[in-house]
C-alpha cells in the first residue's frame, strides 16, 4: 500500500508540508536550450520546489502524415499538424544530460514526462528522481507499467479521463510496484476557464482512492492553484515562461516570474492557514484579550455598599470578572472601600460564587 507521505528528491509531499510547486518548462524553451536553462534558473529563485520538462520526439508521439486525423483544427495550434507541433514543441533527448546537470548545480529537482518506452529509459540513465504521466498518457497503461517499475515517485494527472480510467491507471501503476504515487486533478484545456475546474474534484480523489492529490492547472491565473490548496491539494503544476512575449507554443497560459513566485508565496499561506480545527486562544490574540469587556467599578464606594446598576458596569478592557458575572454583582455588598476605575474581582464582593 502506497503511503500518503511522498518524498520526491529528499523533499516532503504531503498535507503536513506546503504544496510541492511544479515549474512546468513544456515547450517554453522555443527551441533554445539556453531559453530552458534560463527558465530553470528563474524556477529555483522564484521558489519552486521543481522543473518538469516534457521526454519525446515527434517521432515516438505520432507518425508524419496530413490526414485530416493528424491535423488541429482550432485553439493555439489550429493549422498544425500533430508532427509538426511535437517537432517544434519537443525538448531534445540530446539536451537532457545538460539540463538534469544543470538543475542540480542550481539545486532545484528536475524530472519529466515520458511519453514512450525509449523515453523512461534515457531518464533512467539520467538518475531522474520522478516520473509525471500526463494526462493524454493516463490511457497508455503499458507506459504506466513501464514506469511504476522503476519504482520511482509517479505523478498522474487525469485530464479527460473519466472515474473508470483514473481507477485503471492507479491500480496499473500500483501493482506494477509504484509504492508513492499523487494524483493531480486537471481540465486538459489550454488555457482552461476556471468556471470548469471543478476542484471539488480533488477532495473527491483524495476519498476514493486514498492518495496524495494535486493540481495540474491550465487556468490563466493564480486563484484557482490557491483555492485548490485549500481544498488539500499537495501538489500545483503550472507552466512557466520568462516572458510571455517569447509567444512559445505554450506561453499564453504560462506563468511569468513574479506570477510563479506569487504562487510559492500565496500557496504556501493557504496552507498554513488552513491549520487543524480548534478553539483554544491563539497566541496572535493573546495581547488583544486584554481589550474585551469585562465589569469595572464606575464610582467610588464606601465598604458596605449595595452594589447596584450605577456603581458597575461592562465595559473595555478585560481585566474585571466576565459581564456573565454582572446579574450576579447587582445586589451584593462589597467588602472594602472601592476607587472608580478598578476592576470587578471576586474578593472585592461578600458572598459572591465565581466557581460555576
């Protein structure tokens, strides 16, 4: 049975740590392995916790052919064929070795998506600390089983895929012996419209199938990652560019610097206040206790005094008896001679019971 405390690299996963933040370089690089090393840079100052690069060839996605089945029609891509995307959009096996070096010399974790068999086994060669199976992938079983036997971390996002085929690809992987496996809910639309995210989704996940649950979001903001956070999302993925200017196939819903450290920062402050339920005084409000209502003497009174609804009253600050005491007060006589402004105490009133 696979635990619900994931370590990925030496680092935690899991609802007792912050979200594990997921920079998402895709085809940001525009070709440039200079332009994706920059962008792993950028990932490590602006906070995340890892970069996650894509591990194909147009030839290992799909075949070379213009048959109305191989071409896009509509959304960023519309006119393309799928060859022709994968091929501009691909991150070269040759550049592989270079970033995962890279990534460790700046000290972020760096992992991929394998999309084939050729694939797993060039990141295997690489030490890679993690596999991610994207969502269009979460079908290919045989790809799953292929990699949960590495036994590595695996990372499932399940766009598209309905409860029967999320459930076929968790028991895939865990029987093929992945023993750390998160889940990321994700609505396969680039970008995506928040109004269809559904995260109530991740809760759901999480109950059915007793995994560490995530998001993998496609929206244009942050709103939806922090909502998710708070909803028990361990993991946000996001796409990431350095500018959006560089009009990468995937840069219109990426994330720029200032955007992905926003997110570390404000992910990481939803998680800490969602904290556990509880009633006890914070220490944040102990200073402000002092500023209650509580009863205070407003006149001078001799000892032996009846006291009545002229000489108490409830009032600011809080260091008197509570005003639940205040019906109790009328009526007593007090024990010694009283100045205005001094607080209600028990030893100050003849036969007054403060133990209920």
């Amino acid at each position: 049975m696979h635990t619900l405390e994931v370590s990925i690299d030496g680092i935690k996963i899991g609802a007792k740590h912050k979200p594990y933040i997921i920079a998402e370089l895709s085809a940001n690089h525009n070709g440039s392995i200079e332009l994706a090393l920059q962008t792993i840079k950028m990932a490590k100052e602006m906070g995340a916790d890892a970069v996650k690069i894509q591990t194909y060839t147009a030839d290992t996605m799909t075949i070379d052919c213009d048959k109305e089945d191989f071409k896009i029609s509509g959304g960023l891509w519309d006119g393309y064929t799928l060859y022709q995307l994968y091929k501009e959009a691909h991150t070269p096996f040759e550049w592989h070795e270079k970033l995962f070096s890279y990534a460790k010399e700046v000290g972020i974790t760096l992992f991929s998506s394998p999309f084939d068999e050729s694939a797993v086994d060039l990141l295997e060669s690489l030490d890679a600390p993690a596999y991610k199976i994207a969502s269009f992938e979460l079908t290919d079983l045989p790809l799953i089983q292929y990699v949960a036997k590495t036994l590595k971390p695996m990372i499932m996002s399940t766009g598209m895929a309905n409860l029967q085929e999320i459930e076929q690809a968790i028991i895939c992987a865990q029987e093929a012996g992945c023993k750390e496996l998160i889940i990321l809910h994700c609505i396969s639309a680039y970008p995506a419209p928040a109004e269809e995210c559904n995260l109530a989704t991740i809760q759901d996940l999480a109950k059915r199938f007793n995994v560490i649950v995530g998001l993998s979001d496609h929206t244009i903001s942050n709103t939806a990652a922090i909502t998710a956070t708070a909803l028990g999302a361990s993991v946000i993925e996001k796409h990431v560019t350095l500018s959006r200017k560089n009009k990468g196939p995937d840069s219109e819903f990426s994330l720029e610097p200032n955007e992905l450290n926003s997110l570390c920062t404000e992910t990481k402050t939803a998680w800490q206040a969602i904290g556990c339920a509880g009633y006890e005084l914070k220490p944040a409000e102990q200073q402000n206790k002092n500023f209650r209502r509580s009863l205070y003497f407003v006149e001078d009174i001799a000892k032996n005094t009846i006291i009545t609804s002229q000489h108490i009253r409830r009032i600011r600050p809080g260091f008197g008896l509570s005003p639940k005491y205040y019906n109790d007060i009328i009526g007593k006589t007090t024990s010694q001679a009283i100045k205005r402004g001094t607080p209600v105490a028990s030893d100050l009133i003849l036969e007054l019971n403060t133990e209920a």
